[in-house]
C-alpha cells in the first residue's frame, strides 16, 4: 500500500463527508476534499485522483438528474471552460505544489466567508456571460480543482429553480471532469500508481456518501448545510494558509 494508515484513514472520512454534501446539494465536494487531503497529500497526486473520482460522481448525478439540464447554458459555458482547464492543468504540472496551497487556502477563505454572507439578489443574468464563467471556472478547475464555485454563482443568476441548478451543474461537472482527466494524461499526471490507489480507495466511500445525500435530499435545511460548509471551508482554507506558512 502507497499510503500510511493515517492518510488512508483521512481519504474514507473526507470522501464521506464530501460526496454526502454532492449528493445533497450537486456541489461543493472538491471545497472539502482538496483543502483537507492536502494536509496529507501533494496537489499534483490530490487532483488526479479526484477527477476519476468526480468523473464518476458526477456522472451518476448527471444522469439521475438529466430531465433538469439547461442545455442553453452547457453549451455556452462548456467550450470556454475547455481552454481554461487545458491553461490551468499546464500550470499546475510546471508549478511547484507548495507555492499553489496558501492561494488555494485563501480562495477557499474567501468563497467560505461568500457563502456565510448569502447575498439575496433577484437580478438574472443573460447566457453570454456563460463564456467568461467557463474560462474562469475552468482555469480554477484544472489549476486548483475548484471550478465548482463559479459555476454555482453563474447558475444562482441564471434561475431559481433548484432542481435545474442542480441538474445543469451536474451535467458541466461530467464535462469538466471528464476533459480535466484528458488534460491530466496528456501532462502525464496521470502515470503515478499513487493516483489509482488512492482512486480505488475513495470510490467506495464516494459511493455511500451520494447515497446517503440523496437520501438526506429535502430533509434537511440548505440555509443550515449552507453554513455547516461555509464554515467548513473557512477552517480548511485557514489551515492550509497556516500549514504553508508553519
């Protein structure tokens, strides 16, 4: 086994608590599991072994939900997004992964505190601003792993109607992950045996914590799992900040 019992450890509990609040809420997985795996793991390890993971996920939540989609907005948003992973994954594999973990903490602090602020706004947006959302969230996605969050803004202003927020993301998701996981082989990140380890390991867990989210699915209050994440996100970002600078 590649990895000592204290990280194996870490990645079922990460993997559990992240795919429940993806199946809960079609998002957010990535905010818990890279900021809290990289206290054990390298960046470049990290994010591949997560995109095979997220490719499944997200897959099995895009299908469930496929009725839902907004194609209008996949297809604005998807073939920018492209070219901002294929930026993001070049930078990743040339850039040294200590560098990237106190910008990632602070990205993640700033989205927590976002989050805690709730901004209650009833003005929407057209689909052209799809295609900056793409190239930023797919720049973020491929050099950090945390696309997630400029999709979830973008798609707050373009409707209200959760169920398709929910569906729509999920479908961008698969898109994303699926062309991060070519990005990846192309730059070889992909190679190491680590990363399919840590593959198999995981998607067990990813598994049960999707089921238990959907069974958690209207059950529970999203202003209350809106703070429980927030808060979540602001302690690992912080640690991460910490940990760069210790």
């Amino acid at each position: 086994m590649p990895f000592p019992i204290e990280t194996i450890v870490a990645m079922v509990l990460v993997a559990l608590v992240a795919y429940t609040i993806l199946g809960i809420s079609g998002f957010g997985s990535a905010l818990v599991t890279i900021p809290l795996l990289a206290h054990f793991l390298p960046l470049t390890t990290i994010l591949p072994i997560l995109v095979l993971v997220d490719f499944t996920a997200t897959t099995t939540n895009g299908l469930k939900f496929r009725h839902d989609i907004d194609v209008a907005d996949i297809k604005t948003v998807v073939p920018t997004m492209c070219a901002g992973i294929a930026i993001g994954v070049a930078l990743l594999s040339r850039a040294p992964g200590t560098a990237l973990l106190p910008v990632l903490g602070v990205l993640i602090v700033l989205y927590g505190l976002y989050r805690l602020r709730e901004p209650v706004t009833t003005k929407f947006i057209t689909a052209r601003w799809g295609y900056a959302t793409g190239l930023t969230g797919g720049l973020f996605g491929g050099l950090f792993g945390i696309g997630g969050p400029i999709y979830a803004t973008y798609m707050s202003r373009r409707t209200n109607d959760y169920a398709k927020m929910r569906a729509t993301m999920a479908a961008i998701f698969t898109v994303s992950t699926a062309f991060r996981i070519a990005a990846f082989l192309i730059a070889g990140l992909l190679l190491d045996a680590k990363v399919w380890w840590g593959f198999a390991i995981i998607l067990p867990f990813m598994f049960i914590g999707l089921n238990i989210g959907h069974r958690l699915h209207g059950k529970l209050e999203r202003k209350h799992l809106s703070i429980f994440l927030s808060v979540l996100m602001i302690a690992s970002g912080m640690s991460l900040v910490a940990r760069a600078f210790a």
